[in-house]
C-alpha cells in the first residue's frame, strides 16, 4: 500500500469497503500524520469496533480515532399523508 | 386510506441480528405494507440475508422488496431472492404486484434500477464496450419499470419501487461527484409516462428525503442511515372507498 499521504485515506477506505467484515461504503477516511480518523455512518456498535479492528490491521503502528456513528433504528414518529 | 411502511439499506450483515426486530415491533399496528427498498445486505451473501428474513418471517403485514448493488456483490442475487421469498417478502424485479389491502387495490412495480446521472448531464451508451453496458444496463431496468408499472391495470394507487434514485432532488446532501452512481432520470421518465401515485428508493445515505418528479410525482428516499427510524410511514387515499373484509393478499 502506498505511504503517501495524497492516497492513503482513498486506500484505507477502499479496503474497508471490500473486506467481508466491515462492508461499508459510507465511511469517511482521514489520515494525519501517524493518526488515522475514521467517521460516517454503522449499523452496529459490533460494526463500529470491527471497523476499529479492521484499520488497525491494515495500519499497524497508527493510532485509529474511530469517530464512526451508529444509526438508531427505533420506530418512526408521526405517519406523513403524501396523497 | 393505505399505510406504507417503508425502508432501505438495512445492510445487514455479522453483528446484525436483533437490529431492525424491535423497531418492527408496532409496525402492524401502524402499516398496512411494509416495502423495501434494497441493499438488505451488506455483500449479497445468503447467510447475511437470511439473518433479515428471519426478523421479518411470520409480520403480518404483506412486505415487497427490491435488490440493491450490495446485495449483487457475491454473484449470489438469486439465492438472496429465494432466502426473501422463504420468509413470505415479495422480491421484484421489473415486475409488478397487485394488492388487495382492506379493498383497495395497491400496484406496486420494482426495480433495483442503476445509475447514469440527471438530465443535461446523464452518461450516454458511448463509446468503450463499459460505458455502453453501463449505461444500456441502466435503460433496460427503465423500460422494464415502464412496461410494469404499466401493466398493473385496474389499481387505484400505483408505486414504483427502486434501489437507485430517479431524481437528483432527493440526493441533496451527496457530494454531486457522486451523482451519477447514484441513479439516473430515466426511471423519473419511466415513472412519469407510466404514472404512479409514490416513488419509494433508497441507495442515497446521505441524501434528502421528500422530492419529486418532473411530472410531481412524490419520491421517498428511505435509505435507513437517513430517515435514521427502522421504517418510514406515508399514508395514502385510495380513489375507492375502503372495505372492510379482504387484506393482504397477494394476487
């Protein structure tokens, strides 16, 4: 994987998305310096921490700030009438 | 009156079950249909969709499906079908559905749909072999959508059902380089020649989730990382009055 820091994040992101454990395609990747920053949406709390996992696999030696969010899936609110 | 419960991109993969099975909970209660719209898994494995099915098998509510790209990327689409269908969801795919629900008469026509950009600036089947197939790809879910939601005669509310959006105005909020993978005006044209009373998608996370067609037909972008509920209710007037007797069956 390239070191140079114009590509590292697209990297990061691109492998997160096809490794079978994590999957996810709305991740936000930015790296400075030996700090990788990792935000968007999950589904899941096991998620978010597979993803902390994952990236520390790929970066051994970086510090992952897993700042990834996970969405709630509780009932809706008010019904809207569209017709 | 009809209640549709609506979702998308539930993305369901390891660590997902019990997720979506408590906010279903009520859902009877407060629809009479529950549609989904795509991306039910994360990388189209059987064993991650069988998880989903499992939580909806035995809701007595009739539920409708489409595919979306993530549940394509095993090459095992049909096994992810057939999983749905075990569990009593009706998957389409360029087909339609008719449903009596308390005597109104719900046609709902599905697609994944596919991308390619909005007007004055969508792909055209040009060029390298790819850019023909991907575009082509784009206009046969679109013909097929058309020819469907055609078909579904004698309904008194129509839906069209999509993965991919048919209007930029519910993917405000994604980075507008992006817009082109994320669907495509031709399924707003199949959709406005055909009619159709609701446009339900998903695939946009980041998107908005009221707009309409060119025609003003209302679209629903009910991507669940954006509605940020298990489910979307939109209730709609059927033109017959309703009857109490018959509910939910499929013909």
């Amino acid at each position: 994987m390239s070191e140079r820091p114009d590509y590292l994040p697209e990297h990061i992101r691109e492998k997160l998305f096809h490794d079978p454990r994590v999957a996810e395609q709305d991740l936000k990747v930015d790296v400075k310096e030996r700090r990788v920053l990792l935000g968007g949406n999950v589904s899941s709390l096991q998620l978010r921490h597979t993803i902390t996992e994952v990236a520390q696999e790929l970066l051994p030696g970086y510090e992952i700030v897993n700042e990834t969010t996970v969405v709630p899936a509780t009932e809706p609110g008010d019904e809207e009438p569209v017709i | 009156m009809i209640r549709i419960a609506a979702v998308g991109d539930l993305h369901y993969g390891a660590g997902s079950q019990g997720i979506l099975k408590p906010g279903l909970e009520h859902l009877p209660d407060r629809a009479d249909l529950l549609l989904l719209a795509g991306d039910l898994t994360r990388r189209g494995n059987p064993e991650e969709i069988q998880v989903l099915a499992d939580e909806l098998r035995g809701l007595p509510v009739p539920i409708v499906a489409v595919l979306g790209n993530h549940d394509y990327h095993c090459g095992r689409e049909a096994e992810v079908r057939r999983a749905l269908e075990g569990a009593g969801v009706r998957v389409l795919e360029g087909e339609g559905v008719t449903l009596n629900i308390n005597g109104v008469r719900v046609g709902i026509a599905g697609t994944k749909g596919f991308g390619g950009g909005f007007r004055g600036a969508h792909g055209s089947d040009f060029g390298e072999p790819e850019m023909k197939a991907f575009v082509g790809h784009t206009k046969m879910l679109s013909d097929r959508l058309e020819r469907a939601l055609t078909r579904l005669d004698g309904v008194d509310l129509r839906i069209a059902l999509l993965h991919y959006s048919p209007i930029e105005g519910t993917l405000e909020g994604e980075r507008l380089e992006i817009y082109p993978f994320l669907g495509s005006y031709l399924m707003a044209e199949a959709v406005d020649s055909a009619g159709a009373d609701l446009v339900v998608h998903g695939h946009a996370h980041h998107g908005t989730e009221k707009g309409r067609t060119p025609a003003g037909i209302p679209v629903r972008n009910v991507a669940q990382p954006l509605i940020r509920h298990a489910y979307s209710v939109y209730t709609l007037n059927g033109r017959r009055e309703a009857q109490p007797a018959a509910a939910g069956g499929i013909s």
